[in-house]
C-alpha cells in the first residue's frame, strides 16, 4: 500500500455540510451535492484525502450507510476514487474522466446493488454491530448490549473440559460434523427440554450457529417475498430485521404486563392470515414480562385454528430469578405447531455460537437441507464443549450461580433508580431475563436522553428500533447482567442526572411557552 | 414419548415396491401408489410403523428427498401419521378421516413448501451431509470427504493456547464479537495475505463462519434470481447448490490440464453477461489442476474488460507438495476485480468453522450488514484460537508437517494404484489439495463402482455431482488426506479387485454381444 503523495484531509469536512433534515432531499445527497461543490469550486483539492465514512457519519449524526451512499455517488461521478487502505480521495484529474477510464476506478459491478439496501435491512441495520463493538471501549459504561457479564463467562470450566477430553476426542470437537448437530449434544438437550416439560426426542433438535441463525431458516422455510409475519411490539430487533431481510411484511401485536394481547392477535389471524406468530412468551426482551398461562392456552387454540405456526424464542427461560421456573410455551403444545428456538449465548457464553431448534422431526429434516447450504455445520468445538458441560452436568451449578448474581445485580440497578432518577419514570422489575424496560417521562425523549448520557460516557438501547410502528420514543432498555456491580449505580446516577437537567430545561421552556406540548406516539 | 402399541414393522417394505426408473412416472409418486395400494388392500395394516426415510431410500436406492415427499403425499391423504420420536405409521381408522379431523394429524402448514426444493436445492442435496456422517461410520474405508486427517487435528497446539489464555482473554475468546470478524484476526489474515503477495490490508478482511457462507454471501450481494454464474467444470458441488439456492442459473467452462479453458470463458463473457465467475484456480477441487500464470492474466483482463468479479475459492493454497508455493490469483488483482475466499478447514480444524473473505473494503462493509441478519458474527472461540495460532507462529510449523505427510499420503495412495489398479485408468499427480481425480476405463461406470466398492467397505465421490452438465459418468474422486495410510493401500486394493471383476464381466458379455458398445458423455 503506498500511502505516499496523498495528503491527509485538514479542514473537517462535516464543517462544510449543513445538513437540513426536513427539506425533502435525501440526506446522501445533500452530503453529495455539497461535497460535489467543494470539489467543483476548488475547495478540496485533488488527491485530498476524505473522513472515513464512520468517521463523518457521527460527525453528521446520521447513518453510516448515509455517508456510503453519498461517496458511492461522487464516485460513480468520477469525483472521488475509493482505494483499499487509503480510503476515499479525491480524484486526480477529475475532468480527464474520459482519457482515464483504463485507469483504477473502482469497479462499476460494486455499486450495481446499492440501492435498496436500507430498505431491506431497515434504517437500524447497524445497530447491533455497533452495540457489539461498543463493548470494546473501555470508557463507556454500557447497559446496552444483552450479553453475559464477562466474569461469568465459563472460561475456568471450558478449559477443564478441553485438558481433559480436546486431544481424545479431537474428531468430535474439531472435524466436520452432521450439519443437524452432534448427536450427543442433541440428545443432552432433548432430555434437558423434557425435564422443561417438553415433549420430544433428540431427532427433534436442529443445532444452530445462534437463534438468528434460526430465525433466518424457519423464515426462509416458511416465508415468500410479500407474505405477512405476526411480531409483538416491541419485540427483539434482530427478528424484525431478518423477516424484513426475507421480503416478510411484519405486522405487530402489543404487548402488555401479562404478554402479547392475544384479543388483539385473534382478529389480525382472522383478516390477514399471516404465515406465522414469532413472540417470546418468556422474559420478553426487552419487556420482560412473561406470557400469561391463560394467554399461552388461547394463542396454541387460535394457532391451531388458524394453522399458523408459532415461533417460539426462548433465549432467557432459564434465566429466572424466582421460582417456580417457567416453562416453555411448547411444553403445551400438543399439536406441534410451536417451532422452538433457544441459544446458549445467555446461559454460557455468546462466542460458542450454538443455540438450537426444537420441532417437528420432518422440518428438521428439511432445515437442515437448508442450513448446510450456508453454513455447512455448526463450529463443532462449541457444540461439543456444550455436549460435554451437559454431560458432566456442569451447566446446572453455573445457572444457579448466573441467576444469583444477575438477580443481585437487577435489584442494584433498581435500588440506583430509586434513589438517583427523578419522579415519573416507570420501570418494571422482571422476574427473569437481562433487562429493564423504562418508560420516561412525557416530557423526554430517549433518543435526546441516550445523546446527552453519551457524552457522559453513558450507553444504553433506545426503544425505537424494537418498535415497528414507530413507537418507543419514550422507552428505554437497560441491561443490568454484563456491566459491573459499581457500574451500574455509577451510571445510574449519571442518567438520572442527565434527566434532571433535562426537566429543569423543560421547566424553563415551559414557563417561556406555557402552550408548548407534544404528543409522542406510545404503545 | 409413548411407544407402546405400536407393532414394529415387520415385512420389509421396500420388498413390496417395484420402481421403474424410465416410465416417466415420478418415483415418490411411484413409491406412494405402492404403500396406499399396500394400505388399502391391508398388506399393511392400521398402526404398522414404516421404516425411516433414510432407511428405505437406501433400500430402494433413491433420494431420501424421494422418500420424504411419497410420506408426505399420504400423510396429507390421511393414510399415513408421522410423529415425532414414534417416526411414520399407518393411520389409525384412517376411514374415520373426517370425524377425526381434530386430532393429532401433522399440521398442514408443516406441507406447505414441500414442492420445489429438490428444483432448488439440486438431487444432490443430501450429498455433502451424508459424506459428513459417513466419517462416522468406523467400519468404511472412506476416500470421499475433503477433511484432514483425525490425527492432524492440532488438539494439543489448541489444547496449549487454551490453557495459556482463555481465562484471561475470556471476553474475547466466549463474548460476542463484531460481525466483521476478531480485528486480532483479520490483522493476523492480511499480515499472512501480504507475504503471499496479496496488497491488503486488515479492513479488507471479513471473517466467515465456513467458506461455504462466504458464498451464500456474495451470491446474495450480487445475484438476483435469475441471474447467471460461471462455473468451472467440474468444480465444488456445495458452489453449485448456494448459486442455485439463491435461484442463479449457474453455467460452465470446462477445465483442462492448465485449468479453466480461458478461450471459452471469453465467448460466455461476451454472449452471457454472468454476474460473476466462481473458480479454484489453485488445486482445484475435484482435478485438483493449477491455473497456468498465462491463463490467470487472461482471466483478470477478460474480468476488468466485461466488468465480472470473479470469486476465487482457496481452501488448499497452502497445501503444496512442491515448490515454489503457489500465489492466490487475487496477488495479480490491480483492478479489485477479485473476492477472494478461504479457509482454515484443511489447515488446522473444519469444527473452528473459521474462513474468510478478502475483498474491497465497501464490499466488506456491505456484506457485514448481510451477514449480521443471518449469523450475528461467526463464533469468537474459534477465531480467537486461530488468532493465536497465527500470533503465536504455530501455523507456519503446523502447516510443514501437514504438507509432509499429505504428500506421503498422496504418494502412498498413487503406488497403490499402480499396483492394484487395472490399465486404462487415468489419475493425475496433483501438486497440492486433497485429491486424486481418476478417469475410469471405457467400460466401466462411476456410479456402478460406486455400489459395488460399497459392499467392500469403501467409499468415494463420483464424479456426476461435481458437473453441472451431465458429466462425469467416468470420473471418481479419492481424497487421500483423510484415510489412514493402513486404509489407502486396502482401499484401493479392494476398489481395484472390483474393477478388475467388472472388466472380467464386460469381457464375457462383449464376448456374447461383441457389436454392444457404450458411449458416455465425457467432459
């Protein structure tokens, strides 16, 4: 890579794009049409380096994609040359497009597909990989990814198992294996799900390489570019993005304190007969609130009615801090219309990558068709390091010790709000699962709150990208299980000053403009 | 799961059923007229448990696929129930269909997709699982999977890194991680992509769960349905199933002894406008045949000329007999017209399920939004074991003795075809990869081989799925990394007793019938 001969961008690029966000313009091309200008007229001369696309993408406040968008256009329009490792610069000889097109342009076929990608993907694409990657700085406390806490990943147990069995069983854990799974972790997690109450054998189990994973197959299997999916709301995002990412239309039940308002389902099966139902009927995420027994028996009856399967994901049924444990929603399913999925990313560690898909043997048989299409197999190592914590009945001792530790640290978390948030916040307190759901005051916005609690080095989801019916705007999702004991009142107590700044603000601006209100959407 | 009352199967059904392969009736149709004809008349009687669909495919010899949709036309008759863990049963009071409609039979909606995935998927379908679970099978010689040997596995190296780090480097090696990939990783990947004369750099790498997603993947970014690939022919039948998966017309350009016939690739070029070209030029999988440099310039002008990325596949680069090491085509890519692919499950472990993509960075960045919806990110173990076999410098010593005793083995395997082989076949002497490509006389049929090598205990590929235009009637595959070297002196001893016993046979009956003669489409 020669880097040489390029100067770097001095004057920050984003100082020159005022952005108007309610003129009509797609912001891509205000960016572009602004960039084109300064190109045009000198400001940025020849082989001056650009900001990253992440780079200009926070200075703007607007999505990544935004910004590709908008280079990807100078670039076709011969204004901008995109290099590997040197980025995006702009071109040499612009005007000379013509003589130069035997040159090193980037190659037309890479922006044959760029349209359509946001709306496939939807606008919050990112999402998920930037909470994955915000774990990585150090500085910001983070109550937004759902994820383990990093000391209780099972590293200590893990290792015994590989010292004790990797070099002998070193086929299992390291050669190619079925693509519906190791037969002994397939067996080891059918007889756990019958003491769940479930009835099913280990032919009835398709390991997976995560839920989404499943989510993607089961949609796959079941969906046609157009059909309809029935979703709460809100509901996991990372589900709404794949059925959108099949060409699903999603459509969306509420949900309140005793789950998804099954009156309401009924009368959606009745008029739209979507394809099928994906809910969460235990600790939803991120509500937590629990499917009532009197709702779990009506949704299999119109189920079953409708012929509409279920989805069931279930990846915090045996996170439960209290008793008695729930049970899966399948447990009562007699007539095998609940598909269910569960993963191993809460309950040991999100890195193994297995999680697993209970149903019909026939549909198992068919998945899997599918799934060795694209992945092949799932990575035997964590298949079989699960195997072996189920055979040696490891994983039992190490849920008792998550629950304990992640109900201290839900009721810390609870005790910090008490004490540091202002009045007029409501929050629920989950009997199981990593979250807490919170509902702010009318007069705040979460996505003002989480701009402002950022730059107090504060991280956490906003209720939005769960909603799909534009909700969410006052709603907040805390997790409390990865972030540290003092961590947590910490930021805590940094949201809850952030809120009170914000309410003192509103109070002022109130008083100048006492007819000043909104009306936000709720759900 | 209750098993009682319900009488094994006693008659072997597949006695009962007489298939014609050539009255152009549909063999599961063929095969469900025979069981509802058996049902009807009682042969069977109510309550009677079938056998599996595996088990009767193979009794049959035909796709298990077959079996499945004639199970599932009677089921949706009513003749048949499927439960599972109590597998396929005759009906209970199946004349009673109507009153008994709210019963226990299998959902409808479980029927709903049957048609068309054979048309999607390929009749091969089954092929790559059924290999992967031959390796079970103790009691088989197998020359048919691509995998290392079990004992090369590198448990102790894994084993040492474990031990060493995985307490302390815990939340990388169990937590979640970026989509793109482990940045230890992908900085360790293009560091050993540079000294293979590659110009990239650590953005340019995406990590992949099995180069199999890697191309479910691109195909995904740049087909639409519809569309057209090239293909080598032979090449890899799992590139075929994805590209027909994703509903591409996949179209082909045979290989010869420099690899893929550059000259005819030109005409398709021009004629066609596929979307993208998919090759191995570098031990290509099954010939096993090295793209000569003339021919990789071509390719690389011809691909910048028609603007057609071409999809280099490199799972044995490094798995050279001789030198000078081989360079990936992408070393010669000026233009960025290349996405490379490869992967560590020939090198160190198929069960890490650890490869990767190099690509022009807005590529990886608009892959990684794809691959976030159907994964979330590839496991964390296994890329961090490999990050650290790479930091650690044990893959290069690693890879030393893999090259030593695969070309033994390869060695090993020819000397036993000279001696125990019959004339007329014609193998080449690949330098590097996995297997042998074996052109079998006149006379003789792969496919016939094929079943009477099984019943010595031997396995191998035919050469059919690897084609994508009929041929390979006379071609077989023999993978000589995996087998001990015990096994490959037996192995090809018995498959060439049973070539000699066929060549005896087709002497008599040429003698009976001198005029008989048989002309097989060749490639």
């Amino acid at each position: 890579m020669d880097h040489q001969g390029v100067p770097y961008f001095t004057v920050p690029l984003h100082a020159l794009i005022a952005l108007e966000r309610s003129n009509g313009v797609p912001l891509y091309r205000q960016i572009a049409q602004r960039v084109r200008e300064a190109i045009l007229s000198g400001e940025l001369i020849e082989g001056t380096r650009l900001p990253t696309e992440r780079a200009l993408a926070q200075e703007l406040s607007v999505n990544r994609t935004t910004v590709m968008n908008a280079y990807n256009e100078l670039a076709s329009e011969g204004l901008l040359e995109r290099h590997v490792g040197r980025g995006t610069v702009v071109r040499k000889s612009y005007r000379g497009y013509d003589e130069d097109l035997g040159g090193e342009q980037t190659p037309s076929w890479l922006f044959g597909l760029a349209a359509g990608e946001d709306a496939i993907l939807g606008p919050d694409a990112r999402v998920l990989s930037e909470l994955a990657s915000m774990g990585e700085r150090r500085e910001v406390i983070s109550f937004a990814a759902g994820t383990p806490a990093a000391d209780m990943l099972p590293a200590e147990l893990l290792r015994g198992i590989v010292d004790q069995g990797l070099e002998h069983e070193r086929q299992l854990a390291l050669g190619y294996c079925p693509v519906e799974g190791l037969q002994s972790l397939r067996r080891g997690l059918a007889a756990r799900m019958r003491r769940r109450g479930v009835a099913l054998d280990w032919q009835n189990i398709l390991i997976l390489s995560g839920s989404t994973q499943g989510l993607g197959l089961v949609g796959r299997f079941l969906l046609n570019p157009g059909d309809e999916v029935v979703v709460e709301v809100p509901t996991y995002l990372g589900a709404i993005q794949t059925f959108r990412a099949l060409g699903a239309r999603v459509l969306g039940v509420p949900v309140d304190n005793e789950g998804m308002r099954i009156d309401l389902l009924e009368s959606l099966l009745a008029r739209r007969h979507p394809r099928f139902i994906y809910t969460q009927p235990t600790f939803q995420n991120p509500t937590g609130v629990v499917l009532s027994t009197e709702r779990r028996r009506r949704l299999l009856q119109l189920s079953k009615h409708y012929q509409t399967p279920i989805v069931e994901d279930d990846p915090y049924g045996e996170m439960f801090y209290s008793l008695p444990a729930p049970q899966p929603l399948k447990a009562l399913d007699v007539h095998e219309n609940v598909l269910y999925l569960s993963t191993h990313s809460k309950t040991l560690a999100p890195g193994l990558r297995v999680a697993w898909l209970a149903a019909p043997a026939q549909m198992i048989e068919r998945l899997s068709l599918h799934k060795q299409i694209f992945d092949l197999n799932t990575n035997a190592i964590g298949q079989w390091l699960v195997a072996e914590m189920l055979r040696k009945n490891l994983l039992d001792e190490h849920l008792i010790r998550l629950r304990q530790r992640y109900c201290q640290k839900r009721d810390l978390m609870l005790r910090a709000i008490q004490q540091y948030w202002p009045e007029g916040v409501r929050v629920n307190c989950p009997a199981g699962g990593f979250h807490l759901w919170c509902r702010l005051p009318e007069s705040i916005r979460a996505r003002t709150l989480l701009r402002e609690a950022a730059q107090e080095q504060v991280a956490f989801v906003i209720g939005e990208p769960f909603h799909i019916d534009g909700g969410g705007h006052q709603h907040i999702r805390l997790s409390f299980a990865s972030p540290e004991e003092s961590h947590i009142e910490e930021g805590i107590r940094r949201i809850g000053n952030v809120m009170k700044r914000m309410l003192g603000r509103r109070a002022v601006r109130d008083e100048q403009n006492p007819l000043y209100t909104e009306h936000l959407p709720m759900v």
